[in-house]
C-alpha cells in the first residue's frame, strides 16, 4: 500500500481532453500538469477535475488545487488526528466542519468511535456530489454513517445561527480555500469570511471550551496568509493556547500551515488511542508536526 | 530577514534570455519557471543557472534542480546541522564532503570552532567558480578558512586513496546530485557511485567510528532512491546506526530524504551548542525531522 503512494505513475481511463495545465504558485514559478480534463464548471465557484499520471485525480476550485487522490491523506490527517488526539480521549464528541464538503475531514473524525456528531457545513452543493462521483475514497468507511449531517449553506451564516441557538461543539475545523489575503484577486473567494476576526468571535461562542482548527495554506511559496490568522487568533483566543504546526502535502509544494486553538495542555503529546487506519498521522508524526523552521518562528514569535 | 524569505518575488536585475524552463517532477508533472537563463553550458555535467522572480537564482545540473538562492539554507542547514549535533560536542573534528563543490555545505560545518579540518571533493571544477561568481552567499563566512581545501577529483577515486593512506574523518557527508537508480536515464549521473555498497564499503574504513550522512532524494514525488541506499546502509553499517530524517526544502517540492550512519546514542537529541547563525534549524527542528510519515516507515522498516 505505502510503496504505491510514491514515485510511482497512476494508470489513466483515458476519458476526458488532454490539457497542460498551470497553476501560478508565485511569481513566474508554476506548477504544470500534463492531464486530462475530465469536468468543469462554473459557477459560484470554478471547478475543475484533472486526472494526471502521477497524482491522479486533481480537484481545483478557482484555479487552486485543493488535493489530489494521491495524497489528500496526509492533508486530511494533519487536518484531523493532530486536533483530536490533542484533546484528552473522549474529550471530542461533537463536530463542526466549515467547508469540507469533500467529506475527506469527516471521513478522518468519524474514525473516533466517541464521536457523536459530525455536522458539514459547505457553501457549494457540487462538492459532494462530485466526490462521491470522482473521489468516493474521500467518503467516510460508512458513507451513511447516522453520525453525519452535510448541510449546504454559507458557514458563516450557518455559525451565527448556532450562536443564537446557544449550540456548543467540542471542536470545529475550518477546511477550506485559501482567502484572498494580501493579493488583488479577480475571483472573491468564498472562504474570505471564514478567516476574519467576526468569523472567530463567534465560533469562540459556539466553541467555548474547545478545540478550533484551520488550514493556513503554505506560508513559503503561496499566500502568507499564516501570519494574518494567527494575529487574529491571538486577539480573538487565549495567546496561550494558539498552535501553530505543518504538515508537507507534496502537492502543495512547501509545508503547509496549520493554526490551532486548544484549551488543552501540551497538545503536541498525543492523549489517545492511536488510529490504525492511517497512513500518514501516527503519534511521532504528531509530536515532529509542531516543530516549526525557525524562519517561520521568527515570522509568528518576533 | 525570515519575512524576505517567504512569499515574496525578488528582484531580477534583467540579465540573460527570458526563457520557460520546465524540470519532469515526475511522469506528466512539471515545475516550470519562468526565468532568464543567465548561465548554461555543457561539459561532464549540463549546467544551468535561472534567475526566476521568485526563487532567484537556480541551479540546475543535468536538467535537475539542486539549490535556489531563496532556500539552500534549508537544506544545507539539514545536512550538516542534524549530523554534526547529533555527536557528542566536539566530537567532530575532521570532516570530508563528497560533492559540495558548491561550498553550501562546508559553510555550515565551518560554523563549530572545534572543527578541525574540512575537505570538499568535487568531480566538477566549475562549480566552485560559478558559485564565487553566482551564488557568493554560499562561499563560507570566511571564504578563506584555511581550515577548508577543495579537490578536484572524483570522490570514489580519492576516498580510495585515503583508505590505502590509512586516512581517517569524523564525518562523510555526501552531497551529490540525485543518483540515476531505477530508470532509464540518457545522462549517466556522476554521482551514481557514490550510492554504490563499494563506497560506502570504503567510507567504512575511512570514518570507522564516525557519522556518514547522504542526501537521499524526494521520495514522494521522485526517484525512490531511499529505500535503495537504506539497504546499503544496513549491509555496510550497523543496523542499529542507520537513521532516516527528513527536511522540507520548498524549491523541491515535497520532503527531502537524508541517511545517516550515526554511531553515537540518541542522535535525536541534539548534544552541542546551538548555533546562532541558521534561520532553519534549531533543536526543535532538530528532533521533530526524525519524525517520518507512517507510510516512510511502512517502507522502510517493513
């Protein structure tokens, strides 16, 4: 299983219009994709799927890769086991996922047998039917698991209700694009709100004593938007327990940043029982995740 | 300093011919640059050197990426640092480079004051030259250490010299290009012996009770030489010497494997002094780069 996630070519159905695709990662540096198109739309988002050689299928939305079938593990994992066994077991039985309507995140958290509730709230309706379509490995074990709940609506909307419902959750992860932070971007991207200081206010409400998780793209050679966040986080959280930790996603190119609040004491020490089913996440991973380059520490603790 | 680093294009002081130069990450993968080509020839080796308004300057040798100027540190700051703290402090004292003609690693070894004696190896006699003329910054913070003496000779044939002189290191770093192990290459890479179970018979004699420490490759998304030289390694060395770590070098995308023979106990705590002048490594750093994802291990340790 492991030797066939590296260095080793994909076998293609051949379906689709073969394209060279390019993704701008920064200035005159791009990522280039040899591939079949085999969907896309527009819309309140643009979507497209790729299926290349070597990474598989490739889901953009605005011209962003946002994973590939052959490592959406390690993003998903990172995402999830760091937060989970951050909190002493047990600790974690109702979840909140704004964005994340690839289902990839609650395929990870539902592993937890203590979990009680998984709600997905994602702005766009295609996602899911689009993974279940292309990508139905990103679905959970169950993929009717009765502790799963997909709600299509804008996640800011859906908290601020929650605040006024009085809801707690013991834990919410942000999964979602990249916001447009620091750039003149043509396309609004709808994550933007999920990454203001209203957005965490609120969340703080509805999350009081929890753990709150974001993904923060990757600071060396994409937006830097690691450094906004983490401002935001410090005002809006306890400045003590705000952690920061990364995870290499070898599409992304560079780490990737995570940012995450948590009540608990030392989460970089794992507090559960170890998930068999993992393929990148396990209790050494854990600890070396939230040993951060010293560039970037300089960046986040001047 | 570490905010110029990240996520910001450099300035191009418009030499050379603008040119897109793409580099096979793997099968239908592409990094591609948009860069002028300030520097190309050929010889033993095909050499390249971009300027990119992102990466700055480049260097490629038979096509392949080995530094930017944006972020060599990183991985000569892998390469040297991990070996030479995970000895006992002032341990190493007489250090041989095999490769590094770019002076990148020497650099950091020069920076313990208990170094003796440093010796860079290097088939290829323009490399030095180009580094003086492009890339300064990697030349030693006293370019003219008299601790420090370049050769210019094949590695395999000097280390069989020193073997018969009865010479002995403290460390062998061999910082090479990728090997060409496992594919049909048109260009037979010099470094291709160093990889070889003769080699490091030989390095056995000449660092009997020392550390040896190779560059490995990105095993994810390229040639999947590690798991090759980690069975080299346990043939030659002790088993229970061998360690595998890991650096995010951004420039090459996903995670850089590194190998080392480390007799001395506990390499993943560090036992010097840290040193002031990296803006990668510190001990934390140091620790959590022996942190492998799960599906490394699975490979390497079956």
């Amino acid at each position: 299983m492991a030797r066939e996630i590296m260095a080793k070519a994909l076998p293609s159905e051949g379906k689709g219009v073969k394209v060279f695709y390019g993704e701008f990662v920064n200035e005159d540096y791009v990522f280039g994709y040899i591939s079949r198109l085999i969907y896309g739309e527009s819309g309140i988002q643009n979507i497209y799927i790729l299926e290349n050689k070597f990474w598989g299928r490739m889901l953009f939305i605005n011209n962003n890769l946002q994973f590939t079938s052959r490592d959406e593990f390690i993003y998903h994992e990172s995402l999830v086991h760091i937060p989970m066994q951050s909190a002493p077991e047990g600790k974690i039985k109702r979840v909140l996922i704004c964005g994340g309507g690839d289902y990839g995140a609650a395929r990870e958290v539902l592993k937890y047998p203590y979990v009680e509730e998984v709600i997905i709230v994602d702005i766009d309706p295609r996602i899911p039917k689009l993974i279940e379509e292309y990508f139905p490995e990103l679905l959970p074990e169950n993929p009717r698991d009765p502790r799963l709940t997909l709600i299509t609506e804008d996640a800011y909307v859906l908290v601020d209700k929650y605040v006024k419902e009085g809801q707690i959750f013991d834990m919410v992860i942000v999964d979602s694009t990249d916001p447009d932070i620091g750039e003149a971007e043509k396309i609004q991207e709808l994550s933007h709100a999920l990454f203001g200081i209203d957005f965490h206010q609120k969340l703080l409400k509805i999350c009081p004593s929890g753990i709150v998780v974001q993904q923060c793209g990757t600071p060396f050679t994409m937006k830097n938007i690691l450094l906004g966040v983490y401002k935001i986080y410090q005002e809006v959280y306890s400045p003590k327990e705000i952690y920061v930790y990364r995870a290499n996603i070898p599409s992304f190119g560079s780490d990737n940043a995570f940012i995450m609040r948590c009540p608990f004491r030392d989460p970089h020490i794992p507090k559960g029982k170890e998930i068999a089913s993992t393929l990148y996440y396990d209790f050494s991973v854990h600890t070396g995740s939230f040993a951060l380059p010293k560039f970037w520490k300089e960046i986040l603790y001047p």
